[in-house]
C-alpha cells in the first residue's frame, strides 16, 4: 500500500463549507441587514460537519474503509479493538490459531507499552497491529490539529518501536472524529478504517446478541469489530468476544469465507 499522498486534498464537504463562509462573509459585507441569514448558514454548515463526524462509517470527511476493497476474493476482515489485554487477548489469539484465522488488532499505545510482549506475540502469530490512538481519550474527536497529532504519531511510534512494523492504518476512538484528522493521517500515511458491522459487545454481555448483530454482515468484503479490552463480559463473567468468536469463526469457514488482515486484503 503506498503511503497517501501528504499534499491532502480536502473533501468536497470541506471545500463546500470554505464556500459557505466565504459566502456568509461576502453577504454581510455587500447587505449587512443579511448577517442573520449568513450566520445561520455557517451555524447549519458546523452542525452538519458535527452530525458527519458522529457517524463512524461516513466518507464526508476523508476516504474510509468501510468494507475491504475487493468482494470478489471471499475475504472478510476481524477487527478487535482496544487493547491488548493480558488476560483476553492471548485466549483471542488461541481461539484464531484453532480457526486459522487472522485479525487486525487496533491497539492502544499506552497499552501496548505495557504489555510489548504481548505486542509481539500478536505479530509473531501472523496477525498485525494497527493505530488506535495512544490514549484513547473520550474527547479525541474535540482535539484540534496538534492534539490529534500528538494522539495518532505517538501511538506509531510506540507500535513501530514494539513490533518494528509501523501501522498503516488508523480507527478513531469510537469511531468518531473531525475535519482535522484526514490531514494528519495523510501527513501520516495511515488509511482511516472503520467497519461494515459491530456487536456492541463493550456493552452487551449477551454473546447472542453480539452475535446476531455481526452475522447478516458476514459476506465478502467484510470488516467485522470485536473487543478484546474493555469487552464486556457474560453473566458467568466470560469475556463477551470468547463466546462470540467461535460461532463466527466456524459460520465463515461454512461459507468459504477466509479471516484476513487489512494489510493482507489490500489490493
């Protein structure tokens, strides 16, 4: 995957919202008695803008893998999120080994600095890592440009110093984020991921339930989301995604779907 390109190119909903001010300002300037109109131009735009960086699977704000890029290649692609944990992740590693299966783990920095060899048990096995922050701050999709930069370089430079693999790809805290991160990650190189389907399994502790969610999306091209740290657990206090996975894993083998990493879907 070659790196993007460093001179962003902003998105059309950028350049729309550039347009708008611009055209708010110049409105006011040339008939003042038409600032309540401008202004509630520019209030819609921002509100907007917010509403599209609420919605982790959008494309408005920067390109986004939603799905892997080729359906034709019967690929899907385990996602798991926030950690590593001590405890679940090697249980997740045994359970994709059994299955033959490989995941693209999204982990904390600040995590993987405590757990390295945990880090590298994940890449020793055949999976990769990826950037997920190194923090994993509640308000990371408030931060202004240097916050967000601060966020995202640390967190590759604490994987690449653990693994020796830099990331090449990154998922926003919650999934949410805002105008100012496409252009670090392009400065970066990292590709933005989000996913086509989630279990909520941080909250929900119903294995069931988790995994209703996740199999109407189990097709080609999938990019499924899964919790090793912060995993919710089962009322016999199992961590959610050790019930979970199995059943997922075993519906994919039955349609001759094959677990890949992101890097290896790439085309």
């Amino acid at each position: 995957m070659s790196p993007p390109d460093p001179r962003w190119h902003s998105s059309t909903l950028m350049r729309s919202s550039i347009a708008v001010h611009g055209l708010a300002v110049a409105a006011t300037v040339v008939a003042s008695q038409l600032w309540p109109w401008a202004l509630a131009a520019v209030v819609a735009n921002h509100a907007l803008i917010a509403g599209v960086g609420l919605w982790p699977r959008s494309r408005w704000l920067g390109p986004n893998w939603t799905r892997l890029p080729s359906a034709d290649r019967q690929e899907i692609a385990l996602t798991i999120d926030d950690g590593p944990d001590p405890v679940v992740t090697p249980q997740v590693l045994d359970l994709l080994d059994r299955y033959g299966a490989r995941a693209t783990f999204f982990c904390i920095g600040e995590k993987a600095a405590r757990h390295p060899e945990l880090c590298r048990e994940i890449v020793r096995r055949g999976h990769a890592i990826e950037n997920h922050s190194q923090h994993h701050h509640h308000h990371f999709s408030v931060m202004g440009t240097r916050g967000i930069t601060r966020e995202v370089k640390a967190a590759q430079d604490t994987i690449t110093s653990i693994t020796g693999q830099r990331p090449r790809f990154f998922r926003a805290p919650a999934g949410l984020r805002n105008p100012f991160l496409e252009p670090v990650l392009a400065r970066l190189g990292l590709q933005l991921a989000s996913w086509s389907a989630r279990g909520f399994d941080t909250r929900v502790g119903d294995a069931a339930r988790v995994t209703s969610r996740l199999l109407p999306d189990l097709k080609a091209g999938a990019i499924l989301l899964l919790h090793d740290g912060n995993a919710a657990r089962t009322p016999g206090g199992v961590p959610v995604i050790l019930e979970v996975l199995p059943g997922l894993l075993e519906a994919a083998a039955a349609s001759q779907l094959r677990a890949v990493t992101l890097r290896e879907a790439l085309p």
